[in-house]
C-alpha cells in the first residue's frame, strides 16, 4: 500500500447503504458503503457547513441534513441549489477489512 493512504475504518464499521464520519488530518471525512463499494467526500457541506454523515444517503448521492443540497459521491459535486461549490473526494482503497482513503 503506498504511504499516501491512510488507515482510517473497518469495512464491517460501514453496513451496505450505509455512511460515517472520520477524521482524517483534522478534516471530516465522510465513506459510504453503496452496494459494497466504498466511496469518500468532504463530510461538511459547501453550502452552509452539514454534516453530510448525518443526511441521506440516496445511491451515488448523499443529502444535507440542513437545506437538502445533494452531493455526487463519486464527483464531489453538488446537484443544484443551494449549494454550488464541490467538496473534496478522496481515493479508497480496501485491503481485507481496513479502509484506507488518499487524497486525489
């Protein structure tokens, strides 16, 4: 594993449909487990700063709790109003049951 990823989850931590939050150089980061593969964003909205950790998450797409902005798992990038600016992705990589994430 190259030294730029980092050991940050346990894959049995995140069930199928399901999100967390963890910490990752003093940033939020949010993984999700859609349909066995693991994607990561910025946990913090762009728009007014929700946890996106704590909204829905609907396929590819995770919803803010606060003002329902909706954000590209794969892209980072929001689906219209209210929020316009993306929020960072990382790379993710799985080896047995750890979860390491890069920054792009």
């Amino acid at each position: 594993m190259a030294e730029e990823y980092r050991n940050v989850a346990k894959t049995s931590d995140i069930a199928e449909g399901d999100m967390i939050s963890v910490d990752y150089d003093g940033e939020p980061i949010l993984i999700a487990n859609v349909k066995g593969e693991f994607l990561a964003i910025g946990d913090e909205c762009t728009h007014a700063g929700g946890m996106l950790s704590q909204g829905f998450l609907e396929g590819d797409y995770v919803e803010c709790p606060l003002h329902a902005a909706m954000f590209n798992l794969r892209t980072g990038i929001p689906d219209g109003p209210p929020a316009e600016e993306a929020t960072p992705v990382y790379k993710v990589a799985i080896q047995g049951d750890d979860v390491f994430i890069s920054e792009l």
